[in-house]
C-alpha cells in the first residue's frame, strides 16, 4: 500500500484528495497548519500539495530532507516560487501545475494545436468562472491554458495578454490573448478557450463538476511520480501526450 501524504489535509482539497487516495486503495496521512511538515514527508511516498503559496518553501525543505516527490496544485504561485521548484527539482521529482484535472491536461493540448493551426486573424479568448471564495484571478487553469495557446503560436504570454479591460480600452490587440473571469456560487471550474476568426467561432471548453476529478487526477500524478528521478514534471507527461 503506497502512501500519499496531503499538506492541508482538513481544507475542501483536502478532504477529496484523501477520499481519492483510499478509493485507489492507498494509505492517506495528513497535515494542516502546524503540522509536522517533515514527519509526514518522511514517512509518505509522495507529498500532494494544494494549501496556499505561503506555506510552500517550508513543504518543498521538508521534502527535500525527506527525499520525497510532491505534487504541487497550489495557485496563486509567484516567480519567486518557481525558482524554489527549480531548485528543489534538484534533489526530487517534482510535479507543479495549474490543475490536476485529466480532461483540462487533454484540453491544453488541444488548445496548443489549434493555436498552432490558426492564425492571428483567430483571436484568442479565455472565459474562466470559479466560486466566489477563490482568492485568485485568473485562476491557475486559465493561466495554464493561456500560456498553452501562447505556446502554439510561439509568443511569450506575458507579454500577449490582454486581462481586466474596463471603460474606453481601443481595440483589441491583434494576436492578444484575452482573459476574463466571473466568480460566484459552488462552481468548482468552468473554463472555455475561444477561437473567434472571420465569420466563425470554435469554442474549447471544460466544466468540473466537482473537486473530485482534481482528486484522482493528483493522485494518479503522485503514483506516477514516485517512479521518476528528480526534476521538474508536467501534468501532459503524466498522461504521455
């Protein structure tokens, strides 16, 4: 029996990460806030993480004196956490991504390729609502299929998007990529990528249902992940796509 440790094992995350872990027939220990961070790394066969950026750096040490993989599922990340990644990737296998999800993982590379088919006479929006306690915008999702798009054209996204447009903004940027996000309710994650062209429009989109399907898909993630030397993985190579 493999067991999957969960850093914030009493929030909404939490709780469906540890029903996924036993539904897969594996051992789910847990911590929240003030927990021992290290204990729980030492005795786990991967860490999954999806508390909050504040606590990461002390996660990632206690990981990397444990020797264990994590699955990190947290958003809000800034650069300054990436580069904590990049330097934990270092010792273990490592795991980072907007979402866990395996039809939103199918979705990016779906969004890539059509990118990579359509010109920028395609303008390229992304529609994104969650309820309304998330703290983020655009969520990590949104993010990770905007740079997915940004990817299939080649540009950097940063430098490409297009977010919070309010009052007298002039046109739109020929070959921006637009964010836009509603929040409110339980929706646990709606997201559609719009490919407006000349006359017509494709519209790629993923609806969650609930939190379980980011669940099982970090879980499947940190099985794999065991099995990896350390370094930096994406969720696509989970999936081999």
């Amino acid at each position: 029996m493999t067991s999957i440790g969960i850093i914030g094992s009493e929030g909404r995350m939490g709780v469906a990460l540890a029903a996924a872990i036993v539904e897969a027939g594996h051992h789910s220990p847990g911590i929240d806030k003030g927990g021992d961070i290290l204990k729980l790394a030492s005795e786990s066969d991967a860490i999954v993480d999806f508390s909050s950026p504040a606590a990461l750096e002390a996660t990632l040490d206690a990981c990397v004196a444990a020797k264990a993989p994590i699955v990190i599922g947290t958003t809000g990340l800034e650069e300054r956490h990436h580069y904590l990644i990049d330097d934990a990737a270092r010792d273990i296998a490592v795991l980072q991504t907007g979402n866990t999800s395996l039809g939103v993982t199918l979705l990016a590379h779906l969004v890539r390729e059509a990118a990579a088919r359509l010109d920028a006479d395609w303008d390229i929006e992304v529609l994104e609502m969650h309820h309304g306690k998330k703290v983020d915008a655009p969520s990590g999702t949104a993010l990770l299929l905007g740079k997915a798009a940004a990817d299939g054209r080649g540009i950097e996204l940063e430098a490409s998007s297009e977010r919070g447009r309010d009052g007298l903004t002039g046109a739109r940027g020929r070959g921006a990529i637009g964010f836009a996000s509603l929040r409110g309710g339980t929706v646990a994650g709606d997201h559609d990528v719009i490919f407006a062209g000349p006359e017509e429009m494709i519209t790629l989109s993923h609806r969650a249902e609930n939190r379980t399907i980011f669940a099982r898909g970090a879980v499947r993630a940190a099985l794999w992940l065991i099995h990896q030397t350390p370094g930096r993985y994406t969720m696509p190579q989970v999936l081999g796509i």
